[in-house]
C-alpha cells in the first residue's frame, strides 16, 4: 500500500481535496481523502495530484519534428507541404521518435494516447495506455480499397501487443472519402474499434467539401490524387458526421468548423461519439474562433489533444488546458480539467479505469508542481499560467 499526500488532489468527482491523501494498492486506487495527522504517507509537497492526463489525438511519429512548421497562420496546404516533406526525408526515425513521444508524454503526467500511426508501423511498448489508430489515406477509389483491406486485416487480427489497443483512422475528407469513411466504420461497429477521423480542421477543406476547388484541390492534382467522382461538391461535415455515426465510437478530430446544426448532432451522440480540441495546433493556424462554448453548452463531450509536433511546441497536455484557459475564460475551470481527463476517456472508451481518482480505477496520477503563490486557489494555482 503507498499513501501520497498533496496540496491539492482533483478527483475528477466534487471539489479538490486540500491536503488530501490517495491511497494505492497493487496499482488501483484505493481511496482518496483529507489528510490525518499520524498517518504513514509520502508527502509530495506543494503540488497537485490528478487523474492520468488523456492526450487524445497525436502523431507520435512526429515527434522528431522539434517545432511547429511554418509560422503562425501558415496556410494548411503550405502546412501539409512540410510536414511531408520532413517525413519523407531518408533519415527521418519514425519509430524512435515514437518512443521519445510515448517518453515526454509520461512525464507530462500522460496517462493515455491516442495516437495516429501507420499500418506498417511496429507496436511499440510502453506503461502508457496506448491506442494506435492505423492512419488509412485512400482518395482514390483503387486506394481506398486498399487501405480498407488493410484495416479489415488488422481488425481481424485483433488488439495489438499488451496494453495497446488498435483503432481505425481514415484521415480527412480529402484524403478518404466516404466509401473509405464508411467501411471504416463498419469495420468499427464489427470489430468494437474506434474510429478517428479529422473532420472541419481547415478553411481549405471547407471550401473543398463545398465547392470541389481550392488549395486542397490543387494539392490532390498534384499529387495525382483528384477523383471527381469521389470529391464530388455540395458536401457537408454533417454528411460525414452521419457516416461517424454508424461507428462503435468515433472521435472528431478538431471540428474547428462545427455548425450549430452538426454541434448538435454529435451532442445527441455523446455517449459514442466525442470532438477532439487541439487548442495550440488551432492557434498555430489561426483558424477562426474555436466554437469550445457552443459545443460545451450544447452538450458535446469534448475531449483535448495536443495533436503532433509540427504544429504544438511539446506533448504536455497540460499546456493545452491551461491555453483552453486563457483563450475562453468564460469556461469554468473545472469543465477544462475535465476535457483534459473524463472526456478524454470516454472519447478513448477508457471511462471505466481512467479519468477520475476514483476506488478501483487504474492508480495512474499527473503530479504537478503548484506555484508557492496561490495557495487557497487551486484552479488558478494549476491552470493560469
Ligand atoms: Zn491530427
């Protein structure tokens, strides 16, 4: 049995204990309570203590990128230019920047990831909690076919190697269409997988989604990818929404471009199906103003990424909270530390070990250190920064 006693310990369920203690036994949470004088317990000090932060969308494999590309508000084509370039350079180490990810997200306080990775890529192991959605690109109907072969391949092989869990992730509208989308997600629903797919990230795809033009457009030309027939115009992020729905679980990734009407379809849908904020990556890109309060108020369970390295300074998911504080201060704190635990979760389908400091759950903690100022505020001690 090991008792850690902190300034502060967030649960996840009610206020945060001050001077609290959370007991562990044989990797499980126990219990969690007020200190008492007398008892047997390391003490952290001034620090927090929270459930095992969910990083829920990345690229591991971009870890090896040290900055973000570009510079901020890079148009996302450019953007896509680069970070392809980096890696298809003859040295890049896709897998050892894997395990330097996996290693900066576990000091970050990380407890689990869901990571976009290739299906050729080896399965790394890690005390992480691993799931490894193979990255499916077909924006061709030849292509498609077989990037769904693959994935039906592995869907039937089953989980991957220990603790890590496999999923399905057709990229973007632009890079899998709906055939692609589609059997995905009925590979899903067979197999019980989850299902990643970026989703109204950029203007350039709305505007491919719409009209069939654009930037994006003359990026799949370019690289011979362009089929009218796949592409075809008049498309909307709720039409793919639809496909999603179908899934076992599905994760939006960004959905920077949410209308009302498709915020409250994935609302209606919570239980399955969550969005995926990556507030620095947004940032890098100047989007327009992320819709965080509407899907908030509207019932959307959102869940927080970093997303890769070429477009967030590092992996630490914490930073990503404390910039959903300081872009929309009119969201509680509470609702952002739950976006950075409970949501991230559910939207991973690990609700019912992780996410909360709870008896039973599994005992993976994020400890942070707490400025010495600050004392008797413990949102504000952990978040503004
Ligand atoms: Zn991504």
């Amino acid at each position: 049995m090991l008792s850690l006693k902190a300034r502060w310990i967030f649960t996840g369920r009610g206020d945060p204990i001050r001077d609290g203690v959370v007991r562990v036994e044989d990797d499980r949470i126990v219990e969690v309570q007020r200190g008492r004088a007398g008892q047997s317990l390391r003490d952290l000090g001034n620090v927090a203590v929270l459930p095992g932060l969910i990083n829920a969308h990345t690229h591991l494999e971009l870890t090896g990128i040290a900055a973000p590309l570009g510079r901020p508000g890079i148009p996302f084509v450019q953007w896509i230019d680069l970070v392809v370039g980096r890696r298809r350079a003859e040295d890049y180490e896709a897998a050892d920047a894997v395990r330097r990810g996996l290693d900066e997200s576990s000091r970050a306080g990380v407890a689990a990831v869901g990571d976009i990775v290739q299906p050729s890529s080896e399965d790394p192991e890690s005390s992480i909690s691993l799931t490894r959605f193979l990255e499916l690109i077909g924006p061709t109907p030849l292509r498609a076919a077989e990037a769904l072969e693959r994935a039906a391949t592995c869907a039937g092989a089953g989980q991957g190697r220990g603790a890590n869990r496999l999923g399905l992730s057709p990229h973007a509208p632009y890079s899998a269409g709906p055939e692609l989308v589609e059997g995905a997600c009925r590979l899903s629903r067979e197999h019980r997988l989850p299902v990643a797919f970026h989703l109204a990230e950029s203007r350039e795809e709305m505007q491919l989604l719409r009209e069939g033009t654009g930037p994006l457009r003359e990026l799949l030309e370019q690289l011979d990818a362009w089929d009218p027939a796949v592409q075809r115009p008049g498309r909307r992020p709720l039409d793919y929404l639809e496909m999603l729905a179908v899934a076992d679980r599905a994760l939006v990734i960004h959905g920077n471009y949410l209308n009302d009407e498709e915020i409250a379809f994935v609302a209606e849908r919570r239980d399955r199906m969550s969005v995926v904020y990556c507030p620095r990556t947004h940032a890098w890109f100047q989007h327009d103003p992320y819709p965080l309060e509407s899907m908030l108020a509207a019932g959307v369970s959102v869940a927080l990424g970093t997303d890769s390295r070429a477009s967030t300074p590092d992996l630490s998911l914490l930073e990503e909270m404390r910039a959903v504080a300081k872009r929309h201060p009119r969201v509680p704190p509470e609702k952002i530390v739950e976006m950075g635990t409970l949501a991230g979760a559910k939207a991973l389908g690990l609700e019912a070990v992780l996410g909360t400091l709870e008896p039973g759950n599994l005992a993976r903690l994020a400890i942070i250190d707490l400025p010495k100022h600050k004392l008797d505020d413990p949102y504000g001690a952990l978040l503004a920064r």
